[in-house]
C-alpha cells in the first residue's frame, strides 16, 4: 500500500508542476517580466513550501536541529540534483541576471549563516536581520520587474485569472504530492531498517526538495531554463533568508558540528555551481553530470558519518 501511495505523491508532483509552470510562464507573459524573475519569487517561495512548513513548525516545537538541518540539506540538492539534472538533461545558457546578482548572492547569504552557526547558535536577533536581508533583496527584484516590463514582448497568453488558478492548483497538488512521498518513503525506509537520523538527512530534506526538482525539471522541458534555474537559486536565497530567518526569530536554533560541516559543504557547493554557470556562461550535460556524482558522494558521507 505505502509502494500505490506513493506512486500517487509523484503523480500529484508531476500534474501540480506541470500546472505551475504554466501558470507562472502565463503570468510572466501577462505582466511583460521576464520567467526568470517569476522564478525567482513567485516559484520559488511557492516550491519552499515544504521547507517552511517542516522548520518552522520544528522551531514552534523545539525541534531546532530539523529546523536548521531541512534547510542546510535541502538548499545541497537544490544546488547539486535540481540544477544538475535540469543541465543533465538540456544544457542551458546561464540567464546574466542569475549570474551576475543571484548567483553571487547566494554564496554571500550562505557565507553568512555560516559565519553565524560557529558560535553554535542562531539567535533572535540574526534571525531578524536575515529577514531583512529577504526584504531587500525583494525589494531588487521587484524594481528591476518594474525596468524589464517595457522591454517584454507582449505575447498572447491566457488571462490573469487562469493563470492564478493554475499557478494555485499547481501549487496545491506539489505541496500534497510532496508531503505524500516523505511520508511514504519514510514508512517504506523504517520497514527496510534505515536509522532515523538518516531518515532525516536525506528523505526529509530530498522530500521537501521534490517541488524544486519536478518543477524545474517540468520547466526545462517546456524550454524554460531561466524559470529552472531562477527557481533553485530563488529557493535557496528563501530557505535561509526567510524561513530559517522566520525559524530564529520565533525560538533561536543551535547547531550542532554536523550542521557547521554540512553548512561548510553548501558554501563549498554554491561556489562551485557558480563556476560551472560562469564558464561559458551555460550548463553543460558534463558539468550536471558532476553536480549529481558529488551529490551522491555526500549522500555516502552522511550514511558513513
């Protein structure tokens, strides 16, 4: 029964990505901004979700290392299997904005949780100051929405309201599709005799990922490379500014050396996805391919650890 489940969760995944992606892509078209800045806010924080569901109900109930441990977890495979896979499949040329601003901008609020965790604690006050950071960096987005919208091609595209209905529908049917595969997997993973801990690593932290992963890989193969892309790197500025930022503020988190080790790895990773969308300014099949090996390589190294 938990194997029909969650053959149901990913089909709910793939139907409700499917529709998002429509719905975003429309309403890119009807407010003459480019995908890539719909993927970076509406997607993005649409697709986290999950995460923000899982830490911050984990700060509510003093379960601080979920809160800290989901995000750090999810925010490696957004970085090394979404963006992997999606280049994997399709190579695509690296957006200028994403690479310029984004990009960078990801490792700088990854260095800073970083530098915040050595002292073994995320405090209210870090926790309000992330979140300002999430202000302004909205604040840029929506300015620079404001400056390309005269540039757009005005396409034809459906009407607003269809695409709101699709970009919510989408949504709806990836957050429960989601939810039904973590929890699937994890009944299927206890009965196989996999330790809790690494229940939590990797099922959680991939689990609340399931919507970055099907919705970009969705979004390639519709030939929307900018809205994949802006949706990992959207996602992951959102899963430290706002929701762990959130998580802080409302009961302030520890960290444990596994998690400064893990946070170490993200920097380590970002930077590297960094130089891979530098070079020739494109993902290449090779350099996604490399992306999930080493994904792979950390998923050996928890299970070891």
């Amino acid at each position: 029964m938990e194997y029909i489940l969650l053959m149901i969760g990913f089909i709910f995944l793939i139907k409700g990505a499917d529709l998002f992606v429509e719905g975003s892509c429309n309403l890119a078209r009807f407010l003459k901004v480019p995908s890539v800045i719909i993927g970076l806010t509406i997607v993005a924080m649409g697709t986290s979700a999950p995460e923000a569901s899982v830490s911050i109900r984990a700060a509510f109930t003093g379960n601080n290392e979920i809160a800290l441990s989901n995000i750090i977890g999810s925010n490696i495979f957004n970085g090394l299997i979404v963006v992997g896979i999606c280049a994997f499949l399709a190579s695509f040329k690296t957006d200028k904005t994403i690479l310029k601003k984004d990009l960078p901008f990801n490792i700088i609020v990854t260095f800073i949780l970083l530098i915040m965790l050595f002292d073994g604690k995320l405090s209210r006050l870090e926790g309000i100051f992330l979140i300002l950071l999430m202000i302004i960096y909205l604040g840029r987005i929506i300015y620079e929405a404001i400056c390309y919208q005269q540039n757009e091609d005005n396409t034809k595209t459906r009407s607003l309201l269809t695409s709101i209905l699709f970009i919510v529908l989408g949504l709806a049917f990836v957050i429960l599709g989601g939810q039904q595969v973590v929890d699937q997997a994890c009944i299927i993973a206890r009965n196989l005799g996999v330790s809790e801990n690494f229940i939590g690593l990797t099922i959680v932290a991939i689990g609340t990922s399931l919507p970055e992963l099907v919705t970009s890989i969705v979004a390639t193969k519709k030939g929307e490379s900018g809205l994949a892309l802006g949706n990992a790197i959207g996602s992951n500025i959102f899963n430290i500014l706002f929701i762990l930022g959130c998580s802080a503020t409302l009961s302030p988190l520890t960290a444990i050396n596994e998690s400064i080790i893990d946070c170490v790895i993200l920097l380590v990773s970002s930077i590297l996805l960094y130089l891979f969308a530098k070079t020739n300014k494109s993902m290449i099949r090779k350099e996604g391919l490399l992306c999930i090996l080493l994904y792979i390589i950390y998923t050996a190294y928890l299970f070891i650890r």
